[in-house]
C-alpha cells in the first residue's frame, strides 16, 4: 500500500476531517490516540 493510499483508506475509515486533525497534532507533537504510520 503506498502511502497516498493509506492516506485515502484512513479517510474512508474514519472521515476525512479526523485525520486531518491528528496529523496535525502529531506534526505539532501532540499524542493522539490513534497512531497512522503514514503522517510519520
């Protein structure tokens, strides 16, 4: 899976918004509570 994928699946999974939010948590070094391998 590239990463361009992970990224549309996580999106499908949980919505595209939430994931939106917790890349930018981790870009801004917060914790979130699930972590996506593919915002690393």
């Amino acid at each position: 899976m590239t990463p361009k994928q992970a990224i549309e699946f996580e999106c499908d999974r949980r919505g595209r918004h939430v994931v939106i939010e917790d890349c930018m948590a981790i870009i801004s070094g917060r914790r979130v509570k699930k972590m996506m391998t593919f915002c690393v």
